[in-house]
C-alpha cells in the first residue's frame, strides 16, 4: 500500500519456522490505520453489513473501528473461556496448530449480515470458524475483509467464494 510504512517480518514467532507479519507499524501511523479501516469499512458499506464480527486479538483492532465507522455492533470473538455470557464454540486449524474461538449466544440475530474482519488471512481457519458460528446463530456472512494476505496458504479456498477483501497480498 503505497504511501504506508512496511509491515515487519518477527522470524520464529509464536513458533520455530513461522515468519511472523507484524502489522504494528501501520497502527503506529495514524494515517495508514485510518486509511486502512476506511477502505474496509467501505467494503462492508458496499456489501450491506449490519455488524462486523472479529477474533481476538488483532482482528479486534480492526473490526471494531470498521463498526464503529459504519455506525454498526461489533461481535467480538473471543477464546474459549474470556465471554461473561454463555457462548457457542468452534475448533480450527492454524497454521502452526489448532485453535477455538467463542462467540455469545445473542452476539448475532437471525438473518443479520455480518462482515467477517482479521488483520491477517493465513490458512482461513479462524476466519472460517467465526463464519461458522455467525451462520448457527442464523447470519449471514456477507464478506470478509483482511489488511493481509498470505495467498501461498490458500486460506480463500475455506471461505465459500464470500466477497473478500484485503489491502496487502504477501505471496511468499
């Protein structure tokens, strides 16, 4: 993204053999945050998203300012065990391991369209596994929106053929 400062590359993190894609640089930089969470945030103008659900911790730092841009709820998903409420949970697959994520029980109404957001598409578990739990709540994922990509991970192949939106693809 022209204009913007690079993302940084944390070799070895969390695990041996992952090449870590910081994104810190662009929170630190006022305009490229704003800018970023603009053209997402139009995305989901564009797809009619009535909320945007997000994992923690990162996908919170930007599905929350897309909902409050678009003046709309944010669903926070969170690890199994961190809602107060009573909660549905989904297992995935990472790219170095496995995951869940939960969401509560009322976080979503039937036939609500929701834009799915992460600061990172890798493999698509977490993405797919927060569509998953949007949908048995009776949403409607409309799309999802990532500041990156990995495309060498393939991660769209989980995500249906949604709309999907991402400002950076890394493709090695």
């Amino acid at each position: 993204m022209e204009g913007r400062p690079p993302l940084r590359t944390v070799p070895d993190f969390p695990t041996a053999g992952i090449q870590f894609i910081d994104i810190t640089p662009w929170l630190g930089d006022g305009e490229s945050f704003q800018a970023a969470i603009r053209e997402l945030a139009e995305f989901g103008r564009e797809l009619g998203a009535e909320a945007v659900a997000a994992p923690e911790a990162r996908g919170f730092l930007v599905g929350a300012p897309i909902a409050a841009q678009l003046g709309i709820g944010f669903v926070p998903v969170r690890k199994p065990g961190h809602l107060p409420y009573r909660a549905i949970r989904r297992d995935y697959d990472l790219e170095y391991g496995t995951a869940a994520v939960e969401m509560h029980l009322d976080a979503v109404r039937p036939g609500q369209k929701v834009l799915v957001c992460d600061d990172l598409l890798a493999t698509g578990g977490t993405a797919a596994a927060v569509m998953e739990l949007v949908r048995h709540l009776g949403g409607e994922p409309v799309g999802l929106g990532f500041l990156v990509e990995l495309t060498f991970l393939h991660g769209r192949r989980q995500l249906g053929g949604l709309p999907l939106r991402t400002l950076v693809q890394i493709d090695a």
